[in-house]
C-alpha cells in the first residue's frame, strides 16, 4: 500500500512538472529563429523601379549576421540579341556603370532601399542585386554563386544622343596690375608785376621833353655869342 501511494505521488510530480514546463516550451517555439542571409532564398527584394529596390528578409525575419549586397548597373554590348543571359555571347561581357551597396545588420528586420542610375535608354542594360565582393566586369560566367536577382532591359532608342564636347578653357595667369604713374598736378602761378625801379612812362616823356628844351637853349645862346 505503502509503495502504490509513493508511487502515485511520483506520477503527480511528473504531470505537474510537465505541465509547468509546456508553456514555456510553447512560447519558446512561438519566438521567430534567426535566418542566415547568405541563403538566396532567406532573402526577398522588391523591385519599385528598374534603378530602386528593397532588400528584407523572407517575412521579416531577424538575421543571424551581417550581410552585405550590392546593387549594380551594367552597360551590355550594343548588338545584344535580346535572348536570355546564359549561353549567349552577345550579352557579355558587360561594364558597370554605377553601383551601391548595403550591409543588412543583424537582427535586423526592416527592408532597406537601394538606388542606382541606369545608362542611356541607347544602351542595353542589366541590373542585379548580388552578394559582394561588387564585380565591375561581367563575363559569360555572370555573376555565379553571388547572384541574388536581376533583370534585362533592352535599348528603347536606336540612337543616342550626340555628345557635345566641352569647350577647354585656357587658365590665366594672374598677374600683378602695372604701377599708375605719378599725377603731375601743375598749379598756375599767378603774374608777378616787377617791381617799377624808375618813373613811369608819362614822366620820362615830360622829363625828355624838358631836357631836350634845356639843351635846345643852350645851344642856340652859344650861336648867338659867336
């Protein structure tokens, strides 16, 4: 009797203990687990324009590390066929032509934006989002195990626009402004009488008329004496 009673009371601590412990089991299962971003298929981007994308995790989900991509631009030979990427020799090799990347943090769960320029609507273009190292030349290899997402898009313009060469400017020298030459100011100097040493004009003509009378005199009374 004695070991059917201790026995029960086992049992109960067993039940109780599990059930103690089924809710917290439940709400660990409940919490979302980390996803490993260089998994393509973790990954989901969404296109807003050829040249603008977000880049998330699947639902959301928290990143179990840092992940860097990379979102690039390319310009594709002109006598591109149009037909899809592999096995054709006239879609490669391709020249970047403007890129940008992005390192999804860990944990974290908000899509991040990226945005590119496009070349000219003349030019056959191909943009992809892709795990770094960035590539700057595509060949027939593409992008290989770096490759996230991309597309193609094919010249809309048979022609581009003419490119208007810049006209050189020839850089002067500075140079150091000539020295003005003195002003020379020439201030008009006023007429200075000389001072009159002698009598005037009126005077020497009476005193030369009084002498020549004196002399006329004299010389006629001599005549008479003789």
């Amino acid at each position: 009797m004695f070991k059917l009673l201790k026995g029960i009371i086992v049992l109960s601590t067993v039940i109780g203990m599990a059930l103690v412990a089924s809710p917290a089991a439940n709400a660990t299962s409940n919490q979302p687990s980390c996803v490993d971003g260089n998994v393509r298929s973790n990954l989901a981007v969404t296109w807003k324009t050829n040249g603008s994308v977000t880049v998330g995790t699947v639902n959301n989900k928290p990143l179990c590390s840092d992940t860097t991509l990379h979102f690039s631009s390319y310009t594709m030979p002109n006598n591109y066929n149009g037909q899809p990427f592999n096995n054709n020799p006239t879609a490669s090799p391709q020249s970047i032509f403007d890129t940008t990347s992005v390192v999804l943090k860990k944990d974290a769960t908000t899509p991040v934006a990226m945005k590119i320029t496009l070349p000219e609507a003349c030019k056959n273009i191909q943009v992809d989002v892709y795990y770094g190292p960035k590539i700057t030349t595509v060949t027939e290899k593409g992008h290989g195990s770096q490759y996230i997402t991309g597309k193609i898009l094919v010249k809309t313009e048979k022609v581009c626009a003419p490119v208007v060469p810049e006209t050189p400017v020839t850089p002067v020298e500075a140079q150091t402004p000539p020295t003005p030459a003195p002003q020379v100011i020439v201030t008009p100097v006023a007429a200075v009488e000389l001072p009159r040493t002698g009598l005037d004009l009126l005077n020497t003509l009476a005193i030369g008329s009084v002498v020549s009378a004196a002399t006329y005199a004299a010389v006629y009374t001599g005549m008479k004496r003789r």
